[in-house]
C-alpha cells in the first residue's frame, strides 16, 4: 500500500525519525524521471505480458519470522515491527526475544515507557555473527545495561504460554513471567 517497506519501519523507531527524508527523496525522485508506480495490486502473468517490459524486477518485500515453538501464535505473541509501527500494544511484563539491532531498540524503547523487559536471545547481543554496525551496537547495548534489562544470552526458547516463556540455558530449563512477548527473529 506505501512505498519504503521494512525502511518505514526503521525510520518509526524512536530516535531514527530523521532516516525517513531518505524515502522520501526517492519518491521525489520517481517523480521527477516520471518513473510509474502503481500499489496495492495484484501482478499477474497476462498484467505483464501486456505492459511488455523490458525487465521485471520483484521486490515484494519480507515479512517477520515467528518461532517454531509451541505458543508461538498465542494470543500474547506480538511482532516487534507491529509494536514500533504502533499497530499493537504491549501490557504488562514483556519478554523481547531476538537480540539483534531491532531487538535491542525495542526492548529499550518499552523500558523507556517504563515496561518492564527482558532480553532472551539465543546467541550473543547483535546475533550470531555479532553486530554489523559497531557503534550503534555499543549505543545500544549501554542503553540496555543503563536501563537495567535483563539479558538472557546464548539461552534457546522452548515454549510460550500465557504467561511466561520457557527457556534453557545450557542443561538449566526456567520460566520467565510474561504478559506480553515481542519477536524479533529476523525476516524472510
């Protein structure tokens, strides 16, 4: 329905509000070489064939990964982009899983609201290969340690009930108290 995707949803988060001018000078930009876009429609095979193209280039976008654990599409399983977009709210204690850059903002942005958050991610801060973008991992990772969230590293998730997430670290398994869990597992 709106150009920019997933680059709408960084530029929502609270302090990157400024990245949004970059959207919108490539739609000024569409405009001005008269390049013709058209949303919120279905492509199909005859549609091409007579527009004749020279080229089709797909860019449809990603969608947020979920889990492939039991209570995963519970009631109380929130994705992190609807909860940054403002498409849905958070009640009560919250449990972040992902721990990547998006994950890392959102549980600062709810704990900044006074939420109370945790942090499970199943490798190391900043994922598996650790963060890209080097400052801003360690922005974010004092704002976590000053806002006091705790932080499950390198723990896997097993379930997700009603109110709680179940997880092990090692041959540990434990429950944390959660009204609400934002995902933040990537995209796909």
């Amino acid at each position: 329905a709106e150009l920019g995707g997933q680059w709408n949803i960084a530029c929502a988060t609270p302090g990157k509000e400024v990245f949004a001018t970059l959207s919108e000078h490539l739609k000024r930009s569409l405009d001005k070489y008269g390049v013709s876009v058209t949303l919120d429609t279905e492509v199909t095979k005859d549609m091409v064939l007579k527009m004749k193209p020279d080229a089709v280039v797909v860019a449809t976008g990603a969608v947020p990964q979920g889990l492939n654990i039991p209570g995963a599409m519970g009631p109380n399983v929130v994705q992190a982009n609807d909860v940054i977009r403002g498409t849905t709210k958070t009640k009560g204690r919250v449990v972040v899983i992902g721990g990547r850059f998006t994950g890392m903002e959102v549980a600062i942005w709810l704990a900044e609201q006074g939420k109370q958050v945790m942090l499970v991610n199943r490798s190391g801060l900043g994922g598996e290969k650790g963060p890209e973008e080097t400052n801003l991992y360690r922005t974010l990772a004092r704002r976590l340690i000053d806002l006091r969230i705790p932080l499950y590293l390198n723990t896997a998730v097993l379930e997700i009930t009603e109110g709680s997430v179940i997880a092990g670290w090692g041959e540990e398994i434990f429950s944390l108290p959660a009204d609400t869990v934002v995902l933040a597992v990537g995209v796909e």
